[in-house]
C-alpha cells in the first residue's frame, strides 16, 4: 500500500512539474507576442510615415517624368533646337521607396508569428509582401530612368542626340513611365487593402492616367465599346457553361 501511495505522489509531482512547465512556456510565449505586437505597431506607424512621404514622391516623378517626355518629343519634332530654347529642362526625378521591416523579419524568424491568430497573421503578411512587392517596382523603376538618361554620361544636352539615339531614349523613359504608373498601382492596392488609413494614391487616380478611347470619347466609341462588351459577355458566358457542363463518365470496356 505504501509503495502506490509512494508511485502516486511521485506522479502527482512530476504532473504538477509538466503543468508549471507548461503555464510558464504560455506566460513567455503571451510576453513574446505582447512584445511582438508592440514593436510591429511602432513599426507599421513608422512605415506608414514613410509611405505618406513616398506617396508624395510619387506623384513628384510622375510630373517629372512626364515633362521630361515632354522634352524630349519637343527636341525630336524640332530638329537643330537649342538647349536654351527647350520648353523646360530634364530632371529625371527618382527616389528609393522607403520602409522598415526588421520587426517582421525577427517575429517570422522566431516563430512567434504562429502565435497570432489567423486573421491577425494574414493581415500582417499581406502588408509586408506589398512592401516587399513595392520594394522590388520602385528599384527596378530607378533602373529604367537610369538606363533612358544613360546618354548624358558623356553629354546631357538631349539636342546633340542623334535621331536614332532620341527616338531610343523617348522609348526608354515611355518605359520607365510606365513602370513609374505600374509601381503607383500597387499604392491603390495598398489604399484598397487598408482603406482605413489616409491615402493621396487611389486606382481611380491611376486608372484617370491611362484612359481607355472610350473615356475619352464615350459617345463615338459608344458602339465599338458595346460590341467589346458583349464579345466579352458572350466569352464569359460560354466558359461558364463549360464549367458547369458534367464530363461524361465512359464506362469500362
């Protein structure tokens, strides 16, 4: 009799010692996430500073890049122009978008972000890959405006180019436009994501910089864009239908 009443304490203790464990691991991993949680706030108001600076920036080197465009169209369709009498000079305005991420970084590496709940953790992780997503627009944007101004290296006056060297580089900043415009998208994104936080970008304001024929002209492209639209409805209609459309079963031969 003794010896169970002496098995059972045994056990009682080392039960007792694996509940302590365990509501001390609970305890650290509640002080980890609580610490966690903190850090990220002062981080997400830390980026969400910088992205209202970036956002601003954005629209600086749309109306830089399109007055250099300007420019260059100017000194193409008025061959032997000097500098001096350019309607404006080039600028090729570009800055580095800007955020943080080393909280992130530091809760994904430690784990603790299995500590979250799901909705918490997906939201989290849907901001930093549209920062990272926006990382990657804005550096391959400086690139491309690097590559359209490569020729002032050796002179940067546009009117000693060549015709071909001008047509090359009013192509070359028509891209570099148009991934300033791609990069700005993912700012509607990121206004449409979190709609609770102030935004100057929109994918209304970016939809206005590339308009359709149809919103330029909706009376006279009104029966072209009809027949756009029902050719589209008619696609979609018969992808639905072979969707829905049971595969007949063959049977075994």
């Amino acid at each position: 009799m003794d010896f169970f009443i002496h098995i059972s304490t045994i056990v009682l203790g080392l039960l007792i010692a694996i509940g302590l464990e365990q509501m001390v691991e609970r305890l650290h991993e509640h002080y980890e996430l609580r610490l966690a949680r903190e850090a990220l706030e002062r981080e997400f108001h830390s980026n969400r500073a910088q992205l209202a600076a970036d956002e601003r920036d954005w629209f600086e080197s749309l109306a830089t890049l399109k007055s250099d465009l300007m420019v260059l169209e100017y000194v193409r369709e008025h061959p032997g122009i000097p500098q001096t009498a350019l309607p404006g000079d080039l600028q090729w305005h570009q800055r580095a978008f800007r955020w943080d991420h080393a909280v992130w970084d530091t809760v994904e590496n430690k784990g603790i972000v299995q500590l979250m709940s799901l909705r918490e953790a997906n939201r989290n992780q849907a901001f930093y890959r549209l920062m990272t997503l926006m990382s990657a627009q804005s550096l391959a944007e400086w690139d491309s405006i690097n590559q359209a101004h490569h020729f002032d290296l050796l002179d940067g006056d546009p009117t000693h180019l060549s015709a071909a060297q001008l047509n090359e580089t009013i192509q070359l900043t028509e891209i570099a436009l148009a991934k300033h415009i791609e990069f700005g998208e993912s700012f509607g994104r990121y206004a449409n994501e979190f709609p609770e936080l102030p935004h100057t970008i929109t994918w209304d304001k970016i939809d206005r910089l590339r308009p359709s024929a149809f919103d330029i002209d909706p009376s006279g492209m009104a029966a072209a864009h009809q027949r756009t639209e029902d050719r589209i409805k008619a696609a979609m209609e018969e992808g639905s239908h072979a969707v829905g459309a049971e595969t007949p079963v063959q049977s075994p031969r």
